[in-house]
C-alpha cells in the first residue's frame, strides 16, 4: 500500500486504521474522528486547514501521510451538461467517471477496476481486459473530485457504481469505500438508498 514519497494517502485508511495510528504514535484517537471531518465534511486538501487539531499533530500527519486527489486528465461535456472526467491515476492508469445533472441534483457514475475482466461484448471496458483493481481512496477519490463542481442548490445525492470494471470482483475495496461515502458523521454523507451498485451478474 506504499505511495511515492513513502507516504501513504490518508484516504486509503479507514477509522480503524487510523485510531489505531495515533494510538501507536502516542497521540489522543479521538483525532481520527476530527480528521475524517475535515477530510470528508470539508473537503480539506491539506492538513495545514485542520486548525482543530494542534501544529504537532498536524506536522506528524504530514511526516507520514499525503493528500492526493486525483488527476484530472480531461473533461468532455455533453449538450446536456452530462460532465465526463478521465482520471490519471499515480501508477500511469486511467478511468472514467461521470457526473449527470437531474432537475434537482446530480448522479455521480464511478469506476471500481481498470479495465474489466467480465468480457461483455457490449462494453468498451471489456476490451482492455481486466488490469488492476481500483483502491479504496481511488473509489472516494472520484466523488471527492466530482464535488466541487456541484452547487448548494444542486447537489450530489445519487451514486452508481457502473462505471469500468465490476464492483464485486473488487469487493473489499467497494464495501470499504461505500461505507464512507454513506457515512453521516465522518463520511461523504449519502443516503444508502441513493446508492446502486450495478453487477454483471
């Protein structure tokens, strides 16, 4: 699970994981809760914004950790406004990602793999066969990414996971992304009924 830099993105762990960290480190758990807001509830790109949590604190999260949002490599818009993004990942590898606008809202299409083992003649995907499963800070990352270009007045409340690859040939790394992405409190905040995960059976 090493990033460059030897650091880890911070996304890539869950409470957990990161509870477990502090109390490794010597430092109070209760600041992995205040990290996940920011990170989720916020949208912070920088621990520097996490002005809760003291400058010590702060400078050993950046010691071992980064912030990495993904690449935006490039958009397509449609006549409708139907936003398309190729995302780079940092091992060269690229998905795709859509935001839909409804009358009142947006729906997000995300990817789970690049590229798809399932092989159904239909899909482009399929084509390049299957090549690596997504991560799960590589899954929240696409919603992180998509946010900023909703409004207050249209917002992001639907999510489908039918974008590359098949979800459940990527179980974990889905289950533990979705978990986030559904999490009121320390998470992305949608509803679970406004989440489908599409399956190719």
């Amino acid at each position: 699970m090493r990033q460059q830099s030897e650091k880890y993105n911070i996304t890539e762990l869950d409470r957990e994981e990161l509870v477990t960290w502090f109390e490794e480190k010597g430092m109070r758990p209760f600041r992995a809760d205040q990290v996940l807001c920011w990170l989720y509830g916020r949208g912070a790109t920088s621990f520097d914004e996490m002005t809760n949590i003291s400058k010590t604190d702060r400078a050993h999260l950046h010691d071992h950790f980064v912030i990495r949002p993904l690449t935006i490599a490039a958009t397509e818009t449609a006549s409708d406004g139907t936003r398309k993004f190729l995302f780079e990942l940092t091992d060269g590898n690229r998905i795709e990602t859509v935001l839909i606008p409804e009358r009142d809202h947006y729906t997000l299409c995300i990817s789970t793999q690049v590229g798809c083992a399932m092989g159904c003649r239909f899909c482009m995907t399929a084509k390049s066969g299957l090549i690596r499963n997504l991560t799960r800070g590589e899954i929240i990352g696409q919603v992180l990414a998509c946010q900023s270009y909703c409004t207050e007045d249209k917002r992001l409340t639907n999510l489908v996971l039918m974008g590359m690859g098949e979800p459940l040939a990527n179980y974990d790394n889905v289950i533990r992304a979705v978990r986030v992405i559904t999490n009121a409190e320390k998470g992305l905040g949608l509803s679970v009924r406004r989440v489908t995960l599409s399956t190719a059976g």
